[in-house]
C-alpha cells in the first residue's frame, strides 16, 4: 500500500470507531431493577449495565421501584434524540434539585432521598448527572461535586455492576 494513503485510511478507521462507541453510548439500554444494599431495597436505573440513579425512598406515594420505573422511560425518551453533555443538568426544583436532560426532568431530588443518601439534594442531583454522563461516554464537569456522597455512591454503583 502507498505510504500517502496509509495516513488518510488509518484516520478513517479511527473516525468509523469513534463514530462506532459513540453510537453505542447514545443507543444504551435503559432499565431498572430492584436491588438490595446495606440490608435495604432500593431501586435502580441503568444505562446499559451501568447504575446511574438510586432510589431509596418513596416519593409522591410512589415506591422506589415505580419511581424507578418511570425516571427509567423519562430517560429512555430523551435519549430518542442525541445528546451533548451540556444537555445534561442540575437545576433547582421547589423543595429539591432535579435532573434534566434539555427540558425534561428526569428525576426531582428532595430532603429524604439526599438524607438517605447522606447527601444534600444538590450533591446528589450532581452525582447523578456525573453518573448519566459517564454512561453516555462524557467527562463530568470539572466543577465541585457532591462532597457528601460520591464516593459511597460510586462505590455502590461498582459493587451493583459488578454483581451483574
């Protein structure tokens, strides 16, 4: 093969590759599941195999899980459309914080879900951003995080990917 082309060929395949895991990213399943931690049931949602959001308590007489159930198909529709990283944001919500992905929150934190946690809404609503965007393929932002919980957070993310 001539040398002048091996560059050109070798970029392409790298672009198709790029192209490849990035689809694979945006095209994560998402779902949710029961699961058992520090003796309790929670609830989580994945992107794939990955657990992003954990749910321990009720909310708006809704249970963990349905709560689980419909974060999950709120971000199984925004995912219908591409998403950048700067689609996916913390902003306030009377009495919490909320997800959003453009315009649609997907899940609102309030006091006992952050107190279950040992975090405050803010920290939480931000670990799980970080957690939605590592799943999409993106760095979170270079901000500071959640003080509180990330590390228990994350540590409970690992063991419950690791249990699948």
């Amino acid at each position: 093969m001539p040398r002048r082309l091996r560059v050109p060929i070798a970029m392409a395949l790298g672009l198709l590759l790029a192209l490849v895991v990035a689809a694979a990213f945006s095209s994560a399943e998402v779902s949710f599941r029961s699961a058992e931690r520090d003796g309790a049931r929670v609830a989580e949602v994945l992107m794939g195999e990955r657990p992003v959001i954990v749910l321990r308590t009720s909310a708006a007489d809704y249970h963990p899980l349905e709560r689980a159930e419909i974060v999950a198909s709120r971000l199984r529709m925004a995912l219908t459309e591409e998403v950048q990283a700067d689609d996916v944001e913390v902003s306030p919500v009377e009495g919490g914080s909320g997800l959003y992905i453009r315009d649609q929150l997907l899940v609102a934190v309030y006091e006992p879900e952050a107190e279950a946690h040992g975090a405050t809404t803010e920290a939480l609503a931000r670990l799980w951003r970080d957690n939605v965007l590592l799943a999409l393929g993106y760095e979170p932002p270079d901000e500071e995080s959640a003080t509180e919980a990330p590390a228990e957070e994350e540590t409970e993310a690992e063991e419950a990917a690791q249990s699948t």
